[in-house]
C-alpha cells in the first residue's frame, strides 16, 4: 500500500489523539500540524501533503480553511467533526461533467426523508 502524507490542522484534544492514531498508521504518515489554517498556509508551502486533516470542534473554524483552498487548489480538505462523527472532504477543483454526470449524482443521493421537514415548518 502507499504511504499518504497529511498535514493535521487543530490545537484540541481530538487533534493530537488524531495525530497520534494516525501516526500509528502503515498507510499515513503526519508530515506537519499547525493549531489553525491561518498558522497552515506558510507551512504548506514547504510541504508537500496528499490531505489536509483539518480537526476541530468549533464549526466557526471551518470557513477559516478557504484561503488553504484558494493557496494549494488541488489539495483536498478533510473535516473531521468529534461532535457529528462524520468527516468531510472538501476540494477546489473543477471537474468536466455532462448533464448524465449531474443527473447521476443527484440520483446517488440520498433521498430526504420528508418527516423532518413538516417539523421545521411547525
């Protein structure tokens, strides 16, 4: 298997526990961390990370990462939420679709379910 380089952006507890699974990994190895994508961007520019892992549990934090995107736009973002346990990859590029690409992945979606909606209405 190849071994995938990612950079860790986070200062919590998630974070560092995050960098030391990782680290336990055959397959990952952290080649950098920063405490937030501000302290990031001038680390990237030396490195050269297949993702970046950003790890933290303020939601306010997430559109912080934009200028990652904007600076490396091939470079995928990961968001890892501690409070959803669900993650997020989030990508700058373009990708060439048909009209049948679009249609395809609209129908892939999951479909809503339509109970939750009558309760926002009420």
């Amino acid at each position: 298997m190849e071994l995938r380089n990612v950079f860790v952006v986070g200062d919590s507890l998630f974070a560092e526990t995050l960098i030391q699974l990782l680290g336990d990994s055959q397959t990952v190895s952290v080649i950098g961390t920063a405490p937030t994508p501000e302290d990031a961007i001038p680390k990237l520019k030396s490195q050269t990370p297949d993702a970046v892992i950003v790890a933290v549990a303020d939601e306010s934090i997430v559109a912080a990462f934009t200028p990652i995107l904007i600076a490396n736009p091939n470079l995928p973002i990961i968001h890892a939420d501690l409070n959803t346990n669900q993650m997020q990859v989030i990508t700058n590029q373009s990708i060439d679709a048909r009209v049948s690409d679009l249609l395809a992945a609209i129908a892939a979606l999951p479909k809503q379910d339509a109970s939750k909606d009558e309760n926002i209405k009420a």
